[in-house]
C-alpha cells in the first residue's frame, strides 16, 4: 500500500497528518519534562521523516532563510568559548533541530491546519493538568498558584492563552459550517477557566490586547492599501503617544496593580539588573548558550537560593534579551532580535502593502503576543517550547518557495528516413 506524497506534504490535503503532527507536537512541548524522552522522539518522528519524503522540494530555497541559519550557526558555535561547553553543545543542537522542525512544519503545513492541530493539542495538554490538579509556590510572586502538570503558572497561562487564541481566529478566519463552532466550546471553556486559575498576569494582560489588534486588522480587509497605510501610521504614532503618557503620568502602575503587580514586578525588575551586570563580564560573546543556569556555577547558585527555586532548574531572567545577552552577548541578543522584529513586521506588513490575507493576521496576532511576552518570559529562546517553535513557523513562513520550472530540451525536427533511406515526399 502505497500513500501519496501529498497526503503528508502538501499544505492543501494534508489536514489530517498535518493536525496530529502539531498536535503530537504541542504535547512534547508542554510534557516531556514528565514523560521523559519519549516524547521528543515522537516530536521528531512526525517532522524529520518528511525530508525522506521529497527532500528536494523542502530543502529547495533554504539558503533564503539565512538569519534564523546565522543564528543557529552561532548558538552552535558558541561552544568554543561556552563556560559549560557540554551542556551548550547538546541543547545548542536540541535548539537547531528545532529550528529545522519549525522550517519543514511551515513548508508542509498551512495556517489552517496549524490551528487545528494546535487546538486539539491544547486541550488534552490543558484536560491533562485539569487531573492532575498540582499547584506550586512562586518565588516572584510569593503566593501558590495553580499550575496542573506543568511547572509554573507562567507556562500553564501561556498555554491557556494560546487556546483562546486559536479558538477565537479558528471561528473567525478557518471554520467551516456550524458544527466547528460547537467543537471548540469545550477548549474555549477550558481554556479561559485555567487561565484564571493560574493567575499569570503576563498571559492574562497579553492575551486582549492581541484579540484587539486581531479585530484592527479584520476590519482594514474592507479598506484600500492606501487607506490601510495611513491607519497603520497614525495608529502606529498614536501607541507611541499613548505609551509615554501611560509611563509618565504613573498609569503604568495603577495597569500593574490591576493584576496584583508592582512596579517592580514583584521581582523581575532586580532579576533584570542581576542579568544586566552578568551580561557586563563578557559582553559581546556572552557565557555561551545555556551557560549560565549552571548546578555548582556561583551566580546561579545564589540566585536560585534568593528566589527559593529549590529545584535548581527551569529559572531564567524571565527577559528574552537580557538572557540572550547573558548567553549570546550582544552579536546573539541581535540577531534573535532581528528575527522577531523581521517576522513581526513581515506579516504586519503583508496586510499594508499586499493583498489583504487571513494567515498574516493569524501570524501576526502570533507575532504580537510572542513580542509582548518576551519582555518577561523567554518563550522563543530554547528548544521543545511552543513559543519558539511558533516564531521560526512564522518566520519560514514568510519564504517564498521557489518552484522547480521544467527543464527544456531541444527537439528534433529532423524529418525521419524511410525504411529505403529516402525522405519523405
């Protein structure tokens, strides 16, 4: 028996493939922490293989995405100056197998698709930590919160915030009859009750602002290009404004208490300067990626006992650049700054200056809530995470794939000989 290639690899009929392998993947994402190994061997199983599949029209074109292949290059290459050489080596590899993950799901896998597999995974992911029903102390904020199976509220809010997300483009953009709309009710319902629950004010705060930039952008379909450029200026000047007035007439903390925040986010601003003088000891090439949150390393070790993270694991600066600075000195903090800020503004610009498209505004809405977290998390920073796993799709997305032209030979006009050598009359 045999399956054609465009049931695995072509974005048009792949749907059933192509939603069991996001969603396979959103698990290994969320649980592999718990069910060890396993799960990212499963992660690689339904990405790499489709390389064997047709491997000259996914690899064709890759030269073109050579940022994301400059910075994988260079987390890679950090090992020669890395202070824990090993431990960067193996997830420097972890990470750009990732990367290479990312790159074959954008190239096989549509927008649609996507959000199907990523709403089915979020809700067994979410169902799952529903049983489970674990919480856990925040040394940030001093409280314990809800967590599920997961090890922070933080990374429980995010995946609760992406299901809503998904489930509000999925009947907006993708759904198709009335029966889709009855399917996510129950990841919408889950979704939102533990968000609640884990009390992630990042996640809580982020996720309407992004639903609003989402109905921004629906609404300019009905505009022209020109009038959709103008918009984007003055709204884009108009956020600036807003932003400096918010900041200098003390809004910014009346935003904060809302959600049980202080000025000093209950922490993160100390963690941010701790990271800023680390980041000073070697500046430009930084300690090496994943070099830092070291067991038996001084500056970690204090660190983890000052916010009592008994575990001695899983903690960061919870500030995307100020952790790439530390690791990657300011040449990696750049480059994975130039990244987001081009698949950001690759999609947003798609929507100003081309024909309006549902899968940019998807992207995009993506793109925003990565951006608005990467000022207190490190979503897109290391590998078997959703976030960064979204980043490069979306970026890769942004490629336009070059089709392979059939190569033209010369004919023979010649006119054939009889059988008696004599041409024909």
């Amino acid at each position: 028996m045999k399956i054609p290639k465009s049931l695995l690899i072509d974005p048009e009929k792949n749907s059933v493939y192509g939603a069991f392998a996001v969603a396979v993947s959103v698990w290994a994402f969320s649980y592999s922490s718990i069910f060890g190994q396993i799960l990212i061997l499963a992660y690689y199983a339904v990405w790499l293989p489709l390389i064997l599949v047709d491997y000259r029209r996914l690899l064709r074109g890759v030269s073109s995405a050579w940022l994301p292949l400059i910075f994988a290059f260079y987390v890679c290459f950090s090992v020669f100056w890395s202070d824990a050489p090993g431990i960067t080596a193996r997830t420097a590899l972890q990470y750009c197998s990732h990367i290479a993950c990312a790159y074959i799901a954008a190239r096989t896998v549509s927008a649609r698709t996507l959000t199907i597999g990523a709403l089915i995974g979020i809700f067994f992911v979410l169902l799952y930590s529903l049983m489970v029903g674990g919480y856990s102390y925040d040394g940030l904020d001093g409280t314990y919160n809800f967590v599920g199976a997961f090890s922070s509220k933080n990374q429980l809010g995010f995946v609760a915030s992406l299901g809503i997300y998904f489930c509000v483009v999925y009947l907006v953009f993708l759904r198709r009859g009335r029966l889709s709309l009855f399917l996510t009710v129950p990841v919408v319902v889950l979704s939102t009750y533990l968000l609640v629950a884990a009390h992630s004010a990042t996640s809580t705060a982020s996720i309407p602002a992004v639903l609003a930039l989402v109905a921004l952008l629906t609404m300019s379909k009905t505009l022209s290009l020109r009038y959709r450029r103008v918009i984007f200026l003055v709204g884009a000047c108009g956020l600036v404004t807003a932003a400096l007035v918010a900041v200098n007439a003390g809004l910014l903390d009346f935003v904060l208490g809302i959600f049980g925040k202080d000025s000093t986010l209950t922490g993160r601003t100390y963690l941010w300067q701790q990271g800023w003088n680390a980041a000073q000891r070697s500046p430009i090439l930084g300690v090496g990626y994943a070099a830092y949150w070291v067991q038996g390393f001084a500056e970690a070790e204090r660190l983890w006992n000052e916010f009592f993270i008994t575990t001695r694991a899983g903690f960061h600066f919870h500030n995307t650049y100020i952790e790439a600075l530390v690791e990657l000195g300011y040449i990696g903090a750049t480059l994975l700054s130039l990244i987001i800020l081009r698949t950001l503004w690759g999609h947003i610009s798609a929507l100003i200056f081309r024909t309006w498209q549902a899968e940019s505004v998807i992207l995009a809405g993506v793109m925003v809530l990565l951006v608005i977290r990467s000022f207190v998390e490190i979503d897109t920073f290391n590998p078997y995470i959703m976030g960064s796993f979204l980043l490069y799709y979306s970026y890769f997305k942004l490629l336009r794939v070059p089709f392979a032209r059939p190569r033209w030979t010369t004919a023979n006009l010649a006119e054939p000989e009889t059988a008696g050598g004599q041409a024909r009359p």
